[in-house]
C-alpha cells in the first residue's frame, strides 16, 4: 500500500461525501419544518416559477375576499346608521299626529311634543353627518361623490387649451404653483369664474367671451362675467 505526504486521499474522499450527505439531511430538515417541498431556487427552478404564480393569484382572492368583507361592513354601517333614522323618523311621525289631538292635550303637553321633535331632528342630523366607516362619511352626501385626491406638492402642470380673452393657446402646457390648498367650489360657474381670474388681468369682468379646457373638462364665459 502506498501513501502520500500530507494528503490522505481516503480521508478526502469521506470528507466530500459527509458533507453531501450534511446537505442532503439539511434539506430534507428544510422540507419538513416548512412543509414545502421547494424552498429556494436550487430545489426545481421550473416548479418555483410555477409556484409563485400560483401563490400571487392565491394572494389576489384572499386580498379580493378581504375587499369583499370591508364592502359588507361598509354597507352594514350605513344600514344601521339608516334604521336608527328610520326609528327616529317613526317616533317624529307619531309625536305629529299625537300633537292634533289638541282637545285633550295641554300647551305644555304639546310644548313638550315640540320639544322632543326638536331632539329627533337633532339627532337625525348628527346621525348624517357623524356615521362613518374609516375616515370616509356615509350619510352626509360626500361618499356618492368621485373626486381625486392630489397632493399640491406634487402637481407639475395642467394640460390648457381653448381660448379666453388670448390668455390660453390652444394645445398649450401651463405650468402653476399651487401656494393654497383647494376649496370646493359652489357651482360650476365660481370654477369658471375663478380660471378666468388666472387666464385674465385682474379686472372685476372677464376680457373676452370664450371656452376653454382643463384636463378634459370643457368651461365657458361670456364679457359679461365677473369674479371676485
């Protein structure tokens, strides 16, 4: 038998052979505390691809079932807001017919009445204004309307065209400064009427009669408008 120095070529070879064997047993450890047969890329290239599609479709419906629930929660909060409204709505009515029979009742009595539908209209009014789900309002009137939400900091431009007193080319970009926060307008005219303040010297009427166009949104105004 023949040996070399400094290398023990059996060793090595028991060496290399534990070690696949360690990582063999390493995977198989792997697999059985996660209870998935692949774990990384190296177990089946193929089948992970595979896998995490059908985990990313499997995360779509649970997180659709989720929107699901949050839209029956939505519309159970409204309804139970709308029932305790309906209640208040029943009681009014019956204190209204109650109050003509005014051959048996007194003033106070009917005072009294008074008084109460003066509460059920309060409380109808705060049951509108203060139901919500969230931070979004459910009865007030503001929950049917579709409005975007951007953020001033982040506005670069609007898209203009048309034509108002020469002030707006058509297919033109004009480049603003938002400085103040925007407020609900009250009619379409104020939104009219408060362009034209910007697309206009400021004079107490518009310059010219004419239309324009802000994202789409199509505005007219006649000389004879005015702004403040």
């Amino acid at each position: 038998m023949s040996f070399r120095v400094n290398t023990n070529v059996s060793a090595m070879n028991a060496f290399r052979n534990l070690s696949v064997t360690n990582t063999e047993f390493s995977k198989s450890i792997t697999r059985l505390s996660t209870g998935l047969r692949i774990n990384s890329a190296a177990d089946d290239p193929a089948g992970l691809i595979i896998s995490e599609n059908f985990r990313s479709q499997i995360g779509g419906i649970n997180q659709a079932i989720k929107n699901s629930q949050d839209a029956v929660n939505y519309a159970k909060t409204a309804e139970g807001a709308m029932d305790e409204i309906s209640r208040l709505l029943r009681d009014a009515r019956n204190l209204a017919i109650a109050a003509g029979n005014t051959g048996t009742l007194s003033t106070a009595q009917v005072q009294a009445n008074q008084s109460q539908l003066d509460s059920i209209v309060a409380s109808v009014t705060r049951t509108a204004q203060q139901t919500q789900f969230g931070t979004k309002k459910l009865l007030d009137g503001s929950s049917g309307v579709n409005a975007a939400v951007t953020n001033g900091t982040r506005v670069a431009g609007m898209s203009f065209s048309g034509s108002l007193g020469g002030a707006v080319v058509g297919n033109s970009a004009i480049d603003i400064d938002v400085t103040t926060a925007a407020a609900k307008a009250s009619s379409l005219q104020t939104r009219v009427i408060a362009v034209a303040d910007v697309a206009t010297a400021s004079t107490t009427t518009v310059a010219q009669a004419g239309s324009f166009t802000i994202n789409g949104q199509t505005f007219g105004a006649s000389a004879t408008d005015t702004y403040g």
